[in-house]
C-alpha cells in the first residue's frame, strides 16, 4: 500500500473507533443522533482521498478492519437484526412469519425467545421478506441467534462484495471498503441486504465470464433474499443462448418453488400489503410529491418506477447498468428510504467507475439524525420536513458537484 492508502485506511479506522464509541456509550436511544456528524466527516474525508487502490488483499484486509469495530455495538441505528433473529428462531419452532405476526407467534408459544421478541419492530406485522432471507435467518438462529454472529455473518458477506468490486473496479471497491455507510450497515446493522447485494455481484462477475446460467442463478438468489435484483432478471436472461434460455429459467423457477412453497400460502403476505401500501420515510422525491399530491404520490411514483424498468428491460444489454439504473430509480422514488437502501444504487455505481452515489451517501446517514426526536414512551420518532432538508439536499448537491469534477478530470 502507499502512503497515501495507507492514510485513508487510517481515517477510516479511527471513523470506525469513534462511531462505535458512540453507539456504545449511548444510555437512551435519541442519543446515537450524535453519530452523524462522525460519519459525514469520515464519509467526506475517505470520498475526498480514495483515489487510486491497493491490492485485492490489502482492500478485503482494511475492509474487514474498518468493519470489525461495529461487531458487537448494539443495533441501535436500525433493529431489524432483533426481527431476523426472532424469525430465524419460529421458523424452527415451526412457525410461519410470512403470515403470523410475532406477536400472534408470541401470544401462542410464549417461551419462544422472549428477551429477542420483546425487541422485534413492529411486532404486529407479520414479516416481508424472501424465502432466501428466511433460509438466512435460519442459519443466524442455528448459529446461536446472537446480534455479533449476525454481524459477523454480514460483515463476512460484504468482504466478499469488496472483492467482487475490486475484479470490477478497484478505486470502487476501495471507496466502498472504507465508506462509512456500508461499513455501519454491514456490520452493525447486518442488513439483509448485504448478502443480497453478494449473490447479485457475484452473479454480475459470473456474467462478465461468460457463464451465464451460473450468473442468472445467482440474480434469482439475490432476489430470493430480497426482491430488487429481479429488476435485472430480464438483462440477465439476453446473456442465455440456445436451450439455456428456457432450461435456466425454469430451473431457477423449480428452485424458487422448492424454497417458497413450504413458506407461502394461497395469499399475498400480510405484512408486504402493509409495507407497500402504508409505509413512507424520507423519500428523495416521495417526501415533496406527498405534500403536494396526497394519496396520489405513492401511485405516480409506482407508475414511473413501472415505466423506468420496461424501459431498461427492454433497451439494456448489461446487468451492471440495468441494476445502476434501476438502483437510482429505486432511491428517487421509493416512499420509504432507509440509509441501507442506498446500498442498491452504489455497489453497482462504483462498480461501473461512477462516484455521484458515493457522493450521496456521504449525507444519506444524516437522516438518523431522527433518532434525535425519540420518544421512549410511543417507541416512534418525528420524521417531519426538517429531516428531508437536513439530507437530501445536500446529498443531491454533493452528487452534482462529484459528477461536475469528474466529467472535467474525464476531459483533459
């Protein structure tokens, strides 16, 4: 590594340090908010300095120790890992979260893993995720259920994504590493959507070696643990030639049956109607088309998002810019934009040599500054227009001034 390596993998680690004193010395939930500045000034100072990258091994290596300091810090950013837990755990009692709520679970097997259900979120919605996910979860239970082995397990995930980044595009993939943003939901958070986002590298690399029944595979499990890479399902199916074109596709159909059957019934998920119909937070482009259309926002933003994909299954020919496309896409106009959501839009960015998302998700983290207004006693917070201006805002303008440079560099 040189010098000028070896320094941004230090100012990533001492982010690191930092963040998670932070999150450990916090005593009530509103104050992790002080987290924010510590992440935009480590997300800005990496952005700034990750120009050119070291070696496969020195970029997994630094990656892995940025991240190693956020294994054990509590959750408190986003609980969601309480939830995967405590479904991994009914699932082997037998159980169906697709469709009993954790609290109908609890109320009928009350000896299941009381201290992880008493902190699962939105206890009475039964579960939205994948038959993929679920198999994940299972396997975080079978590991003995704790939130460090769901870190690591995540944490182990990205690894993987920051080599796969780095066959790619290796000052991505360095950026990626010591970006704060996945570095927080990565390994403290353990979002679903690393490994996810993994098997769907993973199948964007077996694509570009010219296996493509293997790379279409590892799309559908993508999909399979949660839903965004069937987006790329219709680019990837092109790549097939001959027989392969209709054999891989049933294959994957069979497999998906295999492992949906056992967990869905004759009936949409419960708790997928409430998430698509009910939920909203901090969109880029919902947030204003609310206040100016009402009930109608949630509809157009279906539609154009609707048209965006036929339009990149129809004229794309590489996976890497159809799940670019669709990951911006999916950012913009989503009524419910958590930080780790923008995960989607910025692996395939770098992977691609783009820093605008990078750019963004230096600000992206700001909007945890809601967890400032917690109310112990509701168990909710006040997501009003001040937090849309505190992040979105500065997130656009830091993408705009990023492309601006970056096309000026692209012309000397």
């Amino acid at each position: 590594m040189t010098s000028g390596q070896r320094a941004t993998a230090a100012i990533a680690w001492m982010g690191a340090l930092v963040a998670s004193s932070v999150l450990h010395a916090a005593v009530e939930r509103w104050q992790v908010a002080f987290i924010v500045p510590v992440v935009v000034v480590w997300g800005a100072l990496v952005l700034g300095l990750a120009r050119d990258a070291p070696p496969l091994r020195h970029a997994v290596l630094a990656s892995i120790l940025v991240r190693l300091w956020m294994v054990g810090t509590p959750p408190v950013l986003s609980d969601d890992v309480y939830r995967y837990l405590w479904e991994g755990q009914a699932l082997w009692a037998g159980h169906a979260p697709l469709y009993m709520s954790p609290e109908a679970v609890m109320a009928a097997d009350p000896t299941l893993a009381p201290a992880l259900g008493s902190r699962v979120n939105h206890p009475e919605l039964p579960s939205v995720y994948p038959p993929l996910a679920m198999a994940w979860f299972a396997g975080l239970a079978f590991l003995g259920g704790a939130v460090p082995a769901a870190q690591l397990a995540t944490l182990a995930a990205d690894g993987v994504t920051v080599a796969a980044l780095h066959r790619l595009h290796p000052r991505g993939a360095w950026l990626y590493a010591l970006s704060p943003l996945p570095v927080l939901e990565a390994a403290s958070g353990a979002h679903i959507d690393v490994p996810a986002i993994t098997l769907s590298l993973l199948g964007v690399l077996a694509l570009r070696a010219h296996r493509a029944e293997l790379g279409f595979g590892l799309l559908v499990a993508g999909a399979l643990a949660k839903l965004f890479p069937l987006v790329t399902l219709p680019t990837a199916w092109r790549r097939l030639r001959g027989a392969s074109r209709w054999w891989t596709p049933l294959g994957a159909a069979l497999g998906v049956a295999l492992l949906a059957l056992p967990l869905l019934r004759a009936s949409i998920p419960p708790g997928l109607v409430a998430y698509g119909t009910r939920w909203s937070f901090n969109g880029p482009l919902f947030v204003p088309l609310h206040g100016a259309l009402g009930a109608l926002a949630r509809p157009i933003a279906l539609a154009v998002g609707a048209a965006i994909g036929v339009g990149v299954a129809w004229r794309a020919r590489d996976v890497l810019v159809a799940w670019a496309v669709m990951g911006v896409a999916f950012v913009m106009l989503t009524p419910t934009m958590h930080p780790w959501y923008l995960l989607w839009a910025l692996v395939p960015s770098l992977a691609l040599g783009r820093r605008e998302v990078a750019a963004a998700a230096v600000f992206v983290p700001v909007s945890y500054a809601v967890l400032a207004t917690w109310d112990e006693t509701t168990g909710s917070w006040d997501a009003g227009p001040w937090l849309w201006a505190a992040t979105w805002p500065p997130a656009m303008g830091a993408a705009a001034l990023v492309w601006a440079a970056d096309r000026r560099s692209s012309l000397r």
